[in-house]
C-alpha cells in the first residue's frame, strides 16, 4: 500500500462525506526525569536506592544494576505526566537520590467525531502524523484541550 493509498482511506475526515470530524489537540505538560549520581556509574548507596524505585531493576541482582549504570552520571528514568513525575520524584529524594526534572511539552491530536462521539485511534505514529497533518491542511476543524 503506497502512502498515498493509506490517506485515501483516511479521506472521509476531512471530505465532507461522514460530518462531525475534528481535529482535538491535546497540550499536556510531561517531565522528564533523570537521577544524577555523585560518581559515574553511581556510589553504593545511590544504587541500592535506584533498585528501591527503578521498577525494571527491583528484581535484578546489584551487579547487573551495577553493570547497567556503568560509566552514567545521570540516568534517564524517560517521561512522565506530572502527578506521576512528582511521586516518583519524592521517592527518590526520600531514597537520598539526586532527581532532575525538566518540563517537556507534549503536542497531540486525536481525530473526534463531535455529532457520534466517536474517536479514530491510529496506531502507527507516522501513519497517524501524516493523517493529522493532510486533515490540517484540508480545513478539518481543530478544538484545544489541555491536559
């Protein structure tokens, strides 16, 4: 199926030939949280600490953690929505764990259907980039949300 096949098919969003359809853009604020150690690869202490709130390594050996944080002076625990960041963010500082965060602002649109109350879920995100962006340009109306 060629790219121009798989907006065909997503077509009816913005022709006219289902009414209803929108673009909601969704802004949330997530935070990216790191934890910092005072030696690279992390001392004793802050490794016994990140096994107590690093979910995939409570049930790893110490020395696999040890191997895994090898040479790291700051280790990216990935994104996460603000009620989530701040919890785990005082599990480290209550573990004595240097915790960074940095705000990330996070963009998104979720075609609705505003007279059935239906939502389109595209799996595949480049698929669903170029969907977005050919509704976009053909006039699809858009409704802010903040999350």
């Amino acid at each position: 199926m060629t790219k121009h096949d798989d907006m065909h098919q997503y077509q009816y969003l913005w022709d006219g030939s289902q009414p209803g359809w929108e673009l909601t853009h969704i802004a949330g604020n997530n935070i990216a949280l790191s934890l910092q150690f005072s030696i690279p690869g992390g001392s004793a202490r802050e490794r016994m600490s990140v096994r107590k709130i690093v979910e995939e390594f409570k049930t790893l050996p110490l020395q696999q953690v040890t191997a895994l944080l090898h040479g790291c002076q700051v280790f990216s625990l990935g994104e996460f929505e603000s009620k989530e960041a701040r919890t785990i963010a005082f599990l480290a500082r209550k573990e004595g764990l240097i915790i960074l965060e940095e705000p990330v602002n996070v963009v998104r649109y979720l075609p609705t259907n505003r007279l059935n109350h239906r939502v389109l879920l595209i799996e595949d995100e480049d698929l669903a980039k170029r969907v977005y962006e050919t509704a976009l340009l053909n006039g699809l109306p858009v409704r802010h949300v903040e999350v």
